[in-house]
C-alpha cells in the first residue's frame, strides 16, 4: 500500500499576513471625514497620510497577491475611499473658510468707520 497523505510543496498551505498599514489607513481615513469639518485642515493632514499609507501597501499588495489577506485587502481599499473621500470634504471646508475669511476681511476693511460717533479711526 501506497502512503496517499503525502504532501509536495505545491499543496502546502501558504501563510497570509496582513498588509502592514490597511488598518491604520482605515482609521485614518475615517479620522480624515470625521475631522474635516475642524477648519478643514486636520481632516487634510489625515486624509493625505493616509493615502500615502495606502498607495505604499497597495504596491504590495499588487506585487505579491498571495501572500496578504484578502480581509487587509479589503480593508486597504476602504481606507482609501475613506481618505479620498475626506480629503475631498476637507479641502471644500477649508476653501469654504478661506473665502470667508477673504470676505469677513473686505467687509472690515470697506465698513464706513467715519459715520460712528466716538470712533477714532
């Protein structure tokens, strides 16, 4: 009789690990859309990191498919939407500051301070 439980190096199992930073760019890229609204500029920096987070993992991932998770995969891609996302509510926020800022200061600067009595400007 013939040992049939023998095992070639082409059936072992391969061990899958997860991509090093597909969490940390999800948490980031939540952070991004949830701080996007503090003067648009935390929610930037999140959003920014994380992307760059993600693209490094994603040039692993792509050269090497079999050794990550498909878990940290998916992940990886939602912490991209998420970053790419705030990114986006980040930067309309803080635009949408900046002209009101740019507004508030023509205002202040156009305001007939000559027609208020007992002012000495």
């Amino acid at each position: 009789m013939e040992n049939t439980n023998v095992t070639t190096p082409q059936q072992s199992e391969v061990t899958q690990v997860p991509l090093p930073n597909a969490t940390t760019a999800l948490v980031l890229g939540i952070l991004s859309i949830v701080l996007c609204w503090c003067h648009g500029i935390f929610g930037l920096i999140l959003a920014i990191i994380a992307l760059v987070l993600a693209n490094k993992d994603l040039v692993l991932y792509n050269e090497n498919p079999q050794k990550y998770t498909p878990g940290s995969y998916n992940n990886l891609k939602t912490g991209r939407t998420t970053a790419i996302i705030g990114l986006v509510l980040a930067a309309i926020f803080l635009l949408m500051v900046i002209i009101g800022l740019v507004f508030m200061g023509f205002n202040y600067a156009l305001f007939p301070w000559e027609m208020i009595e007992g002012c000495d400007y």
